[in-house]
C-alpha cells in the first residue's frame, strides 16, 4: 500500500492474532539523523490510523503508545513486595516443616505406646486380640531399645550386645517366646515330675517371651534408632534414642519392675533441651503419662467371679457331699517366666449347690499381695485348701480334681470387666 505523504507500517499483534496496518500523516514532528547520518522522519508526533483485518478504523497518536520505563521508585516498590512474598512463603515452610515434624513425634509416642501394651480393645472372630510387649514379656520395657532387641544393658548408654559387652556392661538375655510350664506343686519344675507326684497336680502351659521387634524403624549405625521427629538424640542417642524416658513406681516399691509402675516417654521439641515454648516446648507435658498402671495391667482388687456348676444327674445330690475349702490362682506372665498370684480361702459349704444348679463365688486377693498383673492370656486353677494356716499360694490338690478341674486359659484384659468363670464340681 502507497500513500503519497503517508507513512504505512504492518505490524503482526501476536496476542491477538492478527496483523495491523498503520497509517501515518504527513510529519508534523522533527526530523532526526539515522545510524548512517541521513535524515529521517520522526513519528512521535504523527497522527495515523490503526486498521486490523477485521476492517475497523482505530485513530491513534503516536505518541500515546510510545513505550515509557519504570522509575526508580516503581522497582523499588516492586521489589519491596516481592521481598515481603518471599519472606513470608519461607515462614510458612518453616512452620509447615515444624507442624509436620511435632505431628511425626506425636505420631511415633502413640507407636510406642501401642508397642508396649498391644491392642486390649481390638478382637478379632470374636477373640482378643493378645499382643504387645506387656502380654509377652509380663513388664514393662527397661528401655524403649528392648522394644527392638531382646536385652538390655546394664548401661543405657549401649543398644547392642557387642558393644555393650566391649564396654564393661553387662547384657541381659531375655527368654525367646515360648509355651512354658509350671506346675500346681512349686516344688516340681519338669510336667513329667508335676504328674506323677500326685494325680491332683496341674500342670499349665502359657506362651511367655519376647517375639519382637515390636517397632520398625530405619537402621542408622548401630541398630534401629525410633527417635522424635525432631531427630534429637544426636550420633549416640542410647537405649531411649533421645526420648525422656521414666519410670514412677505408685507404691514407691523398688522393684523395677513392679506392676504398679507407669512410664513416660518425653521429646524435648525442636531445640532437644528441657523446657522452651513453641515447637521448643517438651511434648507432651511433665505431667502426662504414656503408659499408667491401668493401661498394662488388670486390676484384681474387685476378685474374680466363678460359678460352680452341678451337672444334673438325676440322682438329686447337692454339692460338694461336705463343706470344703478352695483357693483360685491365676498363672501369668512375669519377665518371661510363669508366675502366680493367689486369692484368699473361700468356704462352700456341704450341698452349697443343688443337683443341676449353680452358684457363684467371688474369690477376693489378699491387700498385702499383689492386687495388679500384667494383661494377656492367663491360666486359673482352683484347689483345695487343707485348712491349716498355710497359704493359698502352697495348695497343690485340684478341685473338684485334675481330670474335672484342670486350669482354665482366658484373657485378662485391662479396664475391663473380669470374665465370669464356670467350674464343674463332681
């Protein structure tokens, strides 16, 4: 296209598309020198048209589309802001980072907790569900590392056998899980001698002993390592990987491990150091529990409900024939060994229960002894007492006998009613 007097440029608006033409009248404007020194027509000032593809005429000046530079106090601005985003993106990845570490550590002291006491309200098929350390071992742990290895060092400071050994300490074995025995009569270690030294002894079997680990973690060197998720506890976190651990006996009973004992597992926050604020803040309070008494024991103080049952045989003879006394003991898990606790005399007198009826007795334990176990699956048995002032404790003879009365597993489950347990008497 040609104008005489005019100036006409096309210029393609890739934005949009298309292509423009535009129109310049005649120069109103100065004259400048080009690159090779000739003159040439400045368009600052022209005046032209703007016509599109579409077909319609946009007047325009020149001057008015001219592109201006930013001021220094415009990139200053700008900048500012851009200052004031960045700052404020890299807090909330701090704080992101922070809320996500404290949430790992909260996460892994409910881990720990459900490795030590197992899951006493879960069932499965209509079974407890038995497991944890507690329900195994019978106690608690002596440090957070035996949830990983069976033993544990005189010196908390060492997680492995060898290099606890290398260091003067002393290592302590604990006993693979097992099903062991015991017998009635104290006196006889082997089942062999437990039943041929009286008909009336029982023998009972319990599985007892440490089948972990009871955690998973990732090996760092050394062993596993479950620290916080604040990683605290440096190159050398010993046997608790930089938790706080404590043991608080209730009955201040040095016996370390009594069951009246509770723990507490402590992270020291993000600084590793007692005290702070924040995400700093030890977690959770000095004054929380991880594990309380009642969370890996079943209390024993209310006794133990049994209904002795007198099968129908027509012959109408009411039960026992004479007034007799009996003792219940409960067979548990104590350290990877079986021990018992017993309960206090009961009387059932002569024809207590009538011919196809039953009756029940609640068997209570003595305040001096122990009023706590360990949960888990456990073993009762019910003997004769003879009525002298021996303990419950040394009764050896069944009742009715070892045939009709043998001991009876259950589960003994913690802050839970104690099942109702039924016993046939002959």
């Amino acid at each position: 296209m040609r104008l005489p007097g005019y100036t006409v440029r096309t210029f393609h608006d890739g934005l949009r598309h298309r292509n423009l033409v535009f129109i310049f009248g005649p120069a109103s404007g100065k004259r400048v020198l080009d690159r090779g020194g000739n003159r040439r027509q400045s368009f600052e000032d022209h005046e032209g048209l703007i016509i599109p593809r579409t077909g319609q005429v946009t007047k325009f000046r020149q001057s008015a589309i001219r592109q201006a530079g930013f001021t220094l106090l415009e990139l200053l601005l700008v900048v500012a802001i851009l200052s004031s985003l960045a700052l404020a993106a890299t807090t909330f990845v701090d704080n992101a980072d922070d809320q996500r570490r404290f949430e790992e550590t909260r996460n892994r002291l409910a881990n720990i907790r459900r490795a030590i006491i197992g899951y006493p309200n879960l069932s499965a098929g209509g079974e407890a569900v038995i497991g944890g350390f507690v329900a195994d071992m019978g106690r608690l742990p002596r440090n957070l590392n035996e949830l990983f290895v069976s033993g544990y060092c005189s010196n908390p400071a060492y997680i492995s056998k060898s290099v606890c050994e290398s260091n003067s300490g002393t290592w302590t074995e604990d006993s693979a899980f097992n099903v062991m025995g015991a017998c009635s009569n104290v006196t006889k270690t082997t089942k062999s001698d437990c039943e041929t030294d009286s008909p009336d002894n029982i023998w009972i079997e319990l599985g007892t002993g440490w089948r972990g680990p009871y955690l998973h973690a990732m090996p760092e060197s050394g062993g596993m390592i479950y620290r916080d998720g604040w990683g605290n506890g440096g190159n050398a976190p010993g046997a608790d990987f930089g938790w706080r651990v404590a043991v608080t006996d209730i009955d201040d009973d040095a016996t370390p491990d009594d069951f009246d004992n509770t723990l507490s597992v402590q992270s020291m926050g993000s600084d590793g150091a007692p005290g702070g604020g924040s995400y700093a803040a030890d977690y959770p309070v000095s004054t929380a529990v991880l594990v309380e008494r009642g969370d890996h024991n079943v209390d024993l103080t209310g006794g133990i409900r049994v209904r002795f049952q007198n099968p129908a045989d027509g012959s109408g003879t009411a039960l026992p024939l004479s007034a007799t006394t009996v003792c219940l003991r409960i067979y548990y898990a104590s350290n990877g060994a079986i021990a018992s606790v017993a309960s206090n005399p009961e009387s059932l007198a002569s024809g207590f229960v009538a011919d196809g009826a039953s009756k029940e007795v609640t068997f209570t334990f003595p305040s001096t002894g122990r009023q706590w176990i360990p949960w888990g699956m456990r073993a009762v048995g019910i003997f004769k007492h003879s009525g002298s002032s021996g303990s419950c404790q040394n009764q050896n003879e069944a009742y009715p006998s070892a045939a009709i009365g043998p001991a009876r597993t259950i589960a003994l489950l913690p802050r839970t009613t104690l099942p109702m347990i039924e016993w046939r008497m002959e």
